[in-house]
C-alpha cells in the first residue's frame, strides 16, 4: 500500500485518506471473494461486497455460510481481511515501509495518530510495531492451545487450521467461524471458552491499555485512560454475565439444558462476548427477549478506543455517565481517580453517541420498510450488531434484501471507522475566529 505524498494530504485529510483506502481494501477482498477460486458456487457481487465487508470490519455478520460457501482461497482472503482490518492498515504500511528502509514523514505519522486512535505521535511508530509482535505472538499462542485441543479430534491439518483460523478471528473480534453452528459445539468446553474469550478481551480492551499494564507495575501509576478501561470492562462484563445467567438459567432453548458447570461457561461466554466479538455458544435466536435487550445495550457501548472492537466504546459510555452524575451532584468538574476529564472529551463523547443514535435509528428505520416479515427486535438487534462490529445475529442477516444489506454494509462500515471519522471526513473546515455572546436557552 503506498503511504499518501504531501500533494496528495493536501487534497485529502487524515480521516478522508483512511477512509478511502479502507474502502479500497474493501473493495479488493470483494473481487477476490467474487473469483471462482473463492467460492464452492456462485455467489453474488452484493454478497461479496457484504462478507468483504464485515471481514475488513472484524464484524462476522454472514449472508453465506464461511465454511461450506468459500474454499480455503476465499477462506484465507477473509482472514487476511480481518488480519488488516484488525490491526489497522496504517500499522502493516509503517512495517512494510520500515522494511524497504522508507523514512515515515510528519504527515504520515499524522494519519498513523489517527489509524490507531492515539492522543499524540509521541512514539506512534514504536507503538505500530510493538502491535503488530504482539498480535502475532499471542495469536500463535492461542493457535497452539486450541491445536492441542483440536488436532485430537479433526486430525492434524483440520485442526492447526482451524486453531489458526479462529485465534486471528478471536484476537481482532471477527467472530467469523467455519462452523456453521459457530461455537455452539464448544458451550461446555473450558479450553476453547477461556482462550477464544481472552483472546477478543484483549483484543477489544484497546492496545495502549494492554501495554500500558505490561509497563506498569502498580495499578495507580497506569494512565487515567487504562484506569477506566480496565475497571470498566470488569464491572460491564460482572454485570453481564450475572444477568444473562440470571435471564437465561431456566431457558431450554440456551441454558436450561446444560449442567451447573456448562450454564455458568455458556453464561460467562455470552456476557463478555457482545461487546466485541461475534461468536456464540448458544442459539441467539432462542435467548430471552430481556437477554437480547441487554446484548443490544452492550454491542452499542461496544470495546475500548484503539482496539479491534466497535461500539460508541466503553470510555465514551463511562464519560457521558460520569458528566450526568457529576451534573446531579452540582459539580463543575468531573472527577474520577483524583483527575479530572476535560469539558471537550464530554462534547466528543456526546457527538458520538448522537451520530451513532442517527445512523442507527435511520438504518432501523429502513429496513423496517424493506424487511417486511422480519421481528422488530431482530432488525435492531442486527443494526445494533452491525453497528457495534460485534457480529451476533439472531438470524435475520441470511434473509436480508439486497437494499437490507446494502444498509448494514454501510452500518458496518460506519461502525468500524467511528462516527466521528466519517463526521470529519465529510465536514468543511471551519477557519472563522469569529467569537458571538453567549446566552442561555431553557432545557429540561
């Protein structure tokens, strides 16, 4: 991929160039999913288009089925899509350019700053680099705890292959699988439980906060951002998981069956995966409609800034929560771990959640015209999974209209750049200095 030269950042910004070459890898993993090499049959240009999509977003919203509708060619085009789409574009650019012995400029560092959703480019190259080690040592890890459990039972080729294939799902939250069933195989199963669930926790707590703890010993020298991340994730998922076990404990379509032990793995394994990944161990179809309800909440609050995972993020959620209890307790600052959270962050943070809110009430909206017999529950389910990047479906993405699909592969693609790329990418400078008075207006 070439790195934009300065008459080209003239014309186009930061957000503008990630958007575009986003949009081109996209576009690409489309024709080459499209080849007769990629597919057991004939598939669709708009289906491409949809599974090209939720790759490069790390979504796993599926019109076809992974496993029986693409070959290992198209299987290994997905993973490739969902290895760049991961990690970034922008960090496999720094480490090929770094390779040919290119020197990374002021203004390409600008566009890695915003690729990987930093504050400053104090170290941003190291850090693009450090990611990528990362990514691949603990992905191999993985592959190797889930090989010593599947080669036993698949044989060797089936089973490395499949370890590999969904740890590098598992790590940038895909949640795309080659079983049609997903997980579901696997409910009552500890290995693959807890290395598929660490591995799209890390994944979705934000890579500055994973070496941000590395780096740190004592929990009060870690960043107020780590902070928040790592006491927020705890208290979202305790909460989750103790309600969809709670939800869920006498359903026998989800847990009601299992034994003591598989209801609390199935329980855990549900309550921590909406927000980031798309993988499941029960039917989603069959959940509680208070279970589902809680999902929708969860895939909307959605993973940690800097990460694989989608969603307004958790760090985003926190600051809107913590503005109106400041609010309600007549405080001017918001204060949390002795520091206190700049009046701009709240802004962003509402700008987010709103644009976030539009996109989806208007992608519900329409497909509430185009889907005819589908739930009105599962059309937001699935706007709210498309939007979250988060994958979960209760079934209605294989019955979508063209115009349906069309409609959540731009929810995806809004998901996965943030709202507020898109936002900036469309919007004109404003270069007036013009300062106006103020006055209040009545709200409330």
């Amino acid at each position: 991929m070439r790195i934009p030269k300065k008459r080209d950042m003239i014309a186009l910004s930061p957000p503008q160039i990630l958007i575009f070459v986003f949009l081109a890898f996209t576009i690409l993993g489309m024709f080459l999913l499209k080849m007769p090499l990629s597919t057991t049959g004939s598939i669709s240009w708009t289906d491409a288009l949809f599974t090209a999509t939720s790759a490069m977003t790390v979504t796993g919203l599926v019109v076809i089925d992974t496993g029986s509708s693409f070959t290992l060619f198209g299987e290994i085009v997905i993973l490739c899509l969902i290895q760049i789409g991961g990690l970034g574009i922008m960090t496999f650019a720094v480490l090929i350019f770094m390779s040919l012995g290119r020197k990374i400029g002021f203004k390409e560092r600008i566009l890695i700053q915003q690729a990987l959703s930093q504050t400053s480019m104090g170290g941003i190259i190291r850090l693009a680099k450090q990611l990528f080690l990362f990514s691949i040592i603990l992905e191999t890890i993985a592959a190797v705890l889930l090989a010593i459990r599947w080669v036993p039972e698949m044989g060797w080729d089936k089973g490395i292959y499949a370890a590999i294939f969904h740890s590098i799902s598992s790590f940038n939250n895909a949640g795309f699988s080659i079983w049609s069933d997903n997980l579901s195989g696997y409910v009552a199963d500890p290995v693959v439980n807890i290395v598929i669930s660490l591995l799209f926790i890390i994944g979705g707590i934000g890579f500055t906060v994973v070496f941000d703890l590395w780096k740190k010993s004592e929990f009060k020298k870690l960043t107020l951002h780590t902070k928040i991340m790592v006491i927020g994730t705890i208290v979202i998922n305790f909460i989750a998981v103790f309600l969809v076990f709670s939800f869920e404990y006498d359903n026998p379509e989800t847990l009601g069956n299992l034994s003591w032990s598989g209801k609390i793995q199935a329980a855990y394994f549900q309550g921590v995966v909406p927000r980031t990944a798309g993988f499941n161990t029960v039917d989603i179809g069959g959940l509680n409609e208070s279970t589902l309800f809680l999902m929708i909440l969860l895939m909307f609050i959605g993973a940690g800034s800097g990460s694989t995972g989608g969603g307004i993020k958790v760090t985003t959620f926190l600051a809107m929560v913590l503005s109106v209890l400041s609010f309600l307790r007549n405080k001017d600052e918001i204060v949390i771990f002795n520091r206190s959270i700049d009046d701009r962050t709240v802004v962003k943070s509402l700008a987010i959640t709103i644009i976030s809110l539009s996109v989806i009430f208007v992608a519900i909206f329409i497909l509430d015209v185009t889907e005819k017999d589908a739930r009105f529950l599962a059309i937001v389910f699935e706007v709210v999974s498309a939007f979250g990047t988060s994958g979960l479906s209760m079934g209605l993405t294989t019955t979508l209209t063209t115009i349906g699909k069309i409609v959540v592969v731009f929810v995806m693609f809004v998901g996965k750049i943030g709202p507020l790329t898109l936002a900036f990418s469309l919007a004109t400078p404003n270069k007036s200095k013009i300062r106006y008075p103020k006055e209040d207006i009545l709200t409330g």
